[in-house]
C-alpha cells in the first residue's frame, strides 16, 4: 500500500502571511490539526495546533479579548512556522511513513511531487485506519493471538493449520516476540470456533496469548 492510497486530498493550506487568529479560525472549522505553509505553489512550512497554542498568549494574561485579537492579527505563520518539514512522495510505502512520523515524533507528513507542490496529506489517523483495517477489527470473527519459533516454514504450518480446520483469514499480522527467537501472530479468521482454533494450533504454537470472538 501506498500514501497516494490513503492520503488525503485536497489539501488545506496556510500562506507564511496569514495571522495565527485566521489560522486558529480556519483550523477549528475545518477541524485539522496542522497545515502545510505555501508560498508561491512552495512548500516553504507547516504549522501545527501546538504551534498556534504556543505562540498565543497566556489564558492569565491581563489582556482585554480585543488586545488579544488585536495582537493575534499582527502575528503571522511566517514567525511560528516550522521551516524544517519532514515530507514523503506519493510512491512512499505507507509503512515508510508510519515510520518517518514515530521516528521524528510528529503527527502528520505533506505529500509533495518532483516540482515541490503539495498533492496531499498523510496523517496518524490515516494510519490509524489503515491499522484498522488491517487487524480486521470492524469484523467479528475469532481472533488469536499466539507465540511461535521465529523460523522459516512456522507461519505456513499455522496458516495451513487454519485452513485445514475451516478457518477464513480475514486478517493476520507478525510482531516482535517476547522470547528471543519468536514471533507474536494475531490474526482473525472466519468459519472456525475459538476451541477448534486452539485444537488445530496446539502443535504450531508455544504459547496462546488470547483466544476470543471479537
């Protein structure tokens, strides 16, 4: 999977010359959380909801609301702007993303082409749902969650092991065992009871972790 598949489009964006009052307006009424900074078809910043909370002043200050606003339209993205942006093409493999974003702590990527222009914006909620879907949890089925041996040949024994009871895969997915030389596997499967689960795995797996209906 792509970030052109999951990306979202079009893009809303600021201009380094809009005050953080417009901005603060445009961000609650469209309900995002940060916005590529565009100059001239450029990318040239983005700025987030932390960045606006930040440079607003205080809720203790001794400011009339008037003195606040009036004093939020002087201030423009330009001075409170991250100039240093993360970006990703449209060809990233969504997992690449997810990766750039937990590395460098950061809640969302804009999508830009060879020329610089953004095309598009690939968020943690996008990824969210993208996990979603994957771990299949908008289904009911049963679900298992097991440890086996790291080794080439234990993901086929269990898959086929599955299949040979009845079992659909509407889902499956690998992680990091506890156990040096492990695999966690969660999957969930359509056509096979919890107990025929556990019956038709005893010989694949070291360890059930969860069996359950969800």
């Amino acid at each position: 999977m792509l970030v052109s598949e999951r990306m979202s489009r079009p893009v809303i964006t600021v201009a380094p010359e809009d005050s953080l009052h417009d901005t603060a307006e445009l961000f609650r009424r469209e309900h995002i959380r940060r916005a590529p900074v565009v100059e001239h078809g450029k990318l040239v910043g983005i700025i987030s909801q932390s960045d606006l909370l930040n440079a607003s002043p205080s809720t203790v200050t001794s400011l009339s609301v008037w003195e606040l606003n009036y004093l939020l339209s002087k201030v423009t993205i330009s001075r409170v702007m991250k100039k240093k942006v993360h970006t990703v093409a449209a060809d990233t493999p969504i997992e690449e993303a997810a990766r750039i974003m937990a590395d460098y702590k950061i809640g969302g990527l804009p999508v830009v082409n060879d020329s610089g222009r953004v095309v598009g914006m690939i968020t943690e909620t996008d990824l969210f749902k993208v996990f979603l879907e994957m771990m299949g949890a908008r289904q009911k089925a049963t679900r298992v969650t097991a440890l086996i041996n790291d080794e080439r040949g234990e993901l086929a024994k269990l898959t086929k092991a599955v299949a040979d009871a009845g079992g659909n895969f509407i889902s499956l997915g690998t992680f990091t065992g506890s156990e040096a030389g492990t695999k966690v596997v969660t999957f969930k499967a359509l056509g096979i009871k919890e107990k025929d689960a556990k019956k038709a795995l005893s010989n694949v797996v070291k360890k059930f972790w969860d069996v359950r209906t969800s």
